[in-house]
C-alpha cells in the first residue's frame, strides 16, 4: 500500500516538473479555465444572494394585496371593499395603502413614496439611501415636490432608511397621507390598494377566490406569486448573462476539444521515452490524470475564490447593472455570503471532470502504442 502510494507521490512529482516545462501553455489554458469559472460562478453566487435577500424581506409582505382594475389598468380602489372583505372568514385584518411614484426630473429617477403605517408626520419624510445620494440631500435638509397642480409642496427630510434595508428602499420616500394627496391629488375614500392579513396561510387561496367572487374588478395577488415573480425574474437575470458568458465558455470548450482530439508531438515523444525506459500504461494514464487535475482543479479552486470576492466584497461591478435592475437609483447593500454546495457541485462536474476526462483519452490512445512506433513517427 505504502509503495503504491511512493509511485502515485513520484508521478505528482514529475508531474508538476512536466507543466512547468510547459509553462506558457499551462499557464494561458489555466487563465481561460479560470475566467469561466470565475464568471459562471460570479453569476450563481450573486443570483443567489439576491434572491435569499429578497425572499427574506419578502416573508413580511402582506399575505394577499387586493388591487382594483380598470380597463385592465391598475386602478385606485374604493374604502368601502376594506368592510366587506373584513367581513370573510378567515380574515384577520384588511388596511389600505398609499404609494405611487413621482418623477424627479433633476434626478431623471422615479421616486417611490409610500404612507408608512402610523399614517407620518405632515411636511416631514424619510427618505431612502439612494433617494438622499441623489439628491444630495440628509437629515434636516428640505426637499420640494411638485403636486398635480403645479404647486411645490415643501417637505423636511426627518431621516433616511438604514443602509441593511436598501435592497428595497432605495428609492423609497416615507411621507405623511395628508401630503402624500395632496401631491397626487387621491380623494380621501380612496386607496392605491389593500393589504389583507388571513389566519391560517393554507385558506390564502380560497380567501382571495372570495375576494374576486364578491368584487370582480379585483386582483388579488398572492405572497407566494410575489416570491415566485422575483425568482423568475432573477432566473431570467441571471440567465442573459450566461448568455453573454457563453463566448468565455466557447473557448474553454475548444481548449477541452483540443485536449481531447490529440496531443501533441512534444507529448507524444515524452510518453514514448517514458514508455521506453520502464513506464506501465497505467502509470502513463496516472501521469496525465494528475496532469488534467491539477490545470483544471487549481483553475477552478482560483476562479470560486475570484468570484466570492468579486461578488461578496467587490459588490459584483461587473453584474451589478444588470442584475440589480434599478434604471438609476442603484442600491448599495452587502449580501449576506451564501455558497450553494449543489450548484458548486454541478459547476465541477461540469468543468473539471470533463478537462481531466479529456487530457487522458488521448494519453491512453498513445500509451497503448509501442514506444518503437511512437518515437520513430516523430
């Protein structure tokens, strides 16, 4: 046992002397390796932390928000729905909310205002971390809106929102109901839509089927198709930039084709004399395997530890634009690191297992031929 381990340590020996050798080559095919590794994996773990990070903020929605359309349009709905659908078993409680969206041509941005739940104070707000960078503005300091009419309404920045909860209010503005109509002009029965509060989640379904059968103009859309939303539309994020990756995985396919269509002369000289002087076709393989493993591990072990730190410490400058999805007030927030072993897992399978694969095919090929033969076809 301990000889069959002296002869595996001999050949990752030679082994390492024989990429070194090699070291242009090796060193160019390994940088490629890492690149893809390094994007692939750049885009799981972002996507996935982004998506854990939604979902965790998501779990406090309401668990059925009641729209009313018109025209297939969202449209305000009445106060008087707020008895009726308090009224149905099941159901804890039914508040209206306010928020719609303003557009602040000095920031070319929208702004999201919103009532919070004690209903503000008048003249005073809380803005957003994204809101107070672009404009400028923090505590104490004043911020004009235009209302519907044409007026400004003078509005005093009171505080801005703790950078953790950036991820959904970066554009987000607290503002007082009283100020919030009068820059959109809602009358006072009216509401933007309905949070509803059921007691048991298994009647949430059957709870919102009521819902659309009492009031038919209605949507009501569940917390479960929310998550299920975001999810897909991470899914659909993260797979257009694999898309744009797939020019990085193009060359390494080519490189592992290259690999596996043949070796070169130089290659097959070295596994003649190899041959010549002792060497058993096992060993050969042996040789090539830890050859493969050791290019395709170290570049993978390299490309994983690049994408943790460009996603996990960088922030993802790369993806961020396209992955984050605000237009122009982009949030700035740390993701909590979070690593998939299955994904990871999947990401090896299907990098290093199909280069090491690769390099010993054609060894094998060469090995079985007599060294005579190989060393006078040079």
């Amino acid at each position: 046992m301990n000889s069959r381990i002296e002869i595996q340590r001999n050949i990752l020996d030679f082994t390492l002397s024989s990429l070194l050798r090699r070291k242009t080559k090796n060193a160019v095919l390994m940088v490629v390796f890492t690149i893809v590794v390094f994007m692939l994996a750049s885009i799981i773990f972002f996507t996935n932390a982004v998506k854990r990070e939604a979902v965790a903020v998501l779990q406090n929605s309401p668990d059925i928000v009641v729209q009313r359309l018109s025209a297939g349009r969202h449209d305000l709905i009445p106060a008087d729905y707020i008895k009726t659908i308090t009224d149905m078993k099941g159901v804890v409680s039914v508040k209206g909310r306010h928020w719609g969206y303003y557009f602040e041509p000095a920031a070319s941005a929208n702004f999201t205002l919103v009532v919070p739940d004690d209903g503000g104070e008048e003249g005073r707000i809380v803005a957003g971390k994204g809101v107070s960078r672009t404009m400028r503005a923090g505590d104490g300091d004043i911020l004009p809106l235009k209302s519907y009419k044409g007026e400004w309404v003078v509005l005093s920045i009171k505080g801005v929102l703790k950078s953790d909860s950036e991820l959904v209010s970066s554009d987000l503005i607290e503002i007082s109901e009283k100020d919030f109509r009068k820059i959109f002009g809602i009358p006072k029965d009216r509401f933007t839509d309905l949070s509803v509060t059921v007691r048991n989640p298994k009647e949430t379904l059957t709870i919102a089927k009521k819902i659309k059968d009492s009031f038919p103009d209605t949507r009501p859309i569940l917390r479960s198709e929310v998550l299920r939303t975001y999810d897909s539309l991470f899914n659909w994020r993260s797979g257009l930039l694999l898309i744009i990756a797939a020019g990085a995985v193009l060359a390494f396919i080519i490189f592992a084709f290259d690999r596996a269509s043949g070796l070169s002369a130089e290659e097959r000289r070295e596994i003649g004399i190899l041959k010549a002087i002792g060497w058993e076709t096992s060993d050969v393989i042996a040789f090539k395997f830890w050859e493969g493993l050791v290019i395709s591990l170290s570049s993978f072990m390299a490309g994983i530890i690049l994408a943790y730190f460009h996603v996990f410490v960088a922030y993802a400058p790369l993806f961020e634009p396209v992955l984050k999805g605000w237009a122009v007030l982009y949030p700035e927030f740390r993701l909590v690191p979070f690593i998939d072993p299955f994904q990871i897992a999947t990401l090896f399978f299907l990098t290093v297992l199909p280069y090491t694969a690769a390099t010993i095919i054609p060894s094998w090929r060469s090995a079985v031929v007599d060294p005579d033969q190989i060393m006078r076809s040079q």
